[in-house]
C-alpha cells in the first residue's frame, strides 16, 4: 500500500513541475534529494556500528545484567507475564538501555530480538499478548536521555547547537511513554 502512496506522490510531483514548468528544477531537487540521503544514510551507519558494538559489549560484559537489576522494578511491572531471568527480559532490557542511550536504530534489531522472544514465550501463538503490546508501546514511545542519531544528524546538517533539543526531546518522550502505558494497561484489562 505504501509503495502505491510514494508512488502516487511523485507521480503527482512531476505532474505539476510539468504543468508548472518546473520540470528541470523538481528532477535538480530529485537528484540533490537522492546525494543528500545517500550520504545521511552513510553518516548514521558509522553511529548504528559503534552503538551496536557497545551494546554487543555491554552484553558480554554484563553491564546488560546490571541495568536488568536496576529496571526489575519497573519490568516486573510492565510484563508481568515475562520472568526477571529469561532471555526475553534481557531483550527487552537491552533494548530498553539502547533507546535510552538514544541508539534508536541500533536499538532496532535489539527489539526484533525481544519481540522474537516474547513470540516464543506466547507459544507463536498468531495474536500478539500483552508483554508484546507493551513492548511495542514502549519501544515506539521510549524515553531518551542522550537522543544520540538526533544530536548527530543535526550537527551534520550545521546545526549551531545540536544539543538544544535534549530538554525537550526528554519532555515529549515521557509524556508519549506515561501515555502509552496507561493507555496500554487499561485495554489490558479489556476482554474480546
């Protein structure tokens, strides 16, 4: 469906760069457009890298372990269902620390993972349970407090001061998460 949208969309474009006769400008624009994200994309792989390979590191080393310790409280009450030592807490534990960290695509394939996991725990069962939910809530709404990729990709696009957005960065994602999980908890409770 998406690709019908794109596809619709710049169909659309160059319908009017040629009814407008702009059609050398919108192709120039489509061809800087294409450089520039080509070289966005080689910039934030050098960051993915280096934070993929700390969070390898960070579970080697047991750090993983540590924070596993300090986020018990709260895991145990987000997923209920997931037991404090099982490989899918610790997913979801180092996803948790990498979007924390601001790592949000490196903390990607650490949420496949965790997904994967509670998948398993659900018996691959075709519905999604609870902690699957939650996870997905928290994952896509999750609290940054060094949003690394963002400081990063604005500082190579000549951003003054790419740090300014820390404070309200850490604003709109514990709002998003509160929001997510009370939303998430309530509708736990509903029976189809």
């Amino acid at each position: 469906m998406m690709n019908y949208i794109w596809g619709g969309m710049i169909l659309l474009s160059f319908a009017v760069s040629l009814f407008t006769g702009r059609v050398e400008e919108t192709a120039a624009a489509a061809t800087a457009g294409a450089a520039s994200a080509i070289e966005s994309c080689i910039s934030l792989l050098g960051i993915m890298c280096l934070w993929t390979g700390l969070a390898k590191i960070g579970e080697k080393s047991g750090i993983i372990n540590f924070f596993s310790h300090l986020l018990r409280p709260i895991t145990k009450l987000l997923f209920p269902n997931v037991k404090s030592n099982s490989p899918a807490m610790s997913a979801i534990v180092m996803n948790i620390v990498a979007n924390l960290m601001g790592m949000g695509n490196a903390a990607t394939p650490l949420g496949i993972n965790a997904i994967k996991e509670l998948h398993k725990e659900n018996k691959y069962r075709p519905d999604a349970s609870n902690d699957m939910c939650m996870f997905i809530v928290i994952n896509t709404a999750s609290i940054q407090l060094l949003p690394a990729t963002l400081i990063s990709m604005r500082q190579s696009f000549g951003s003054a001061n790419p740090g300014e957005v820390i404070v309200p960065v850490w604003i709109v994602s514990i709002i998003a998460v509160v929001a997510g999980v009370i939303v998430a908890k309530i509708l736990e409770k509903r029976t189809l």
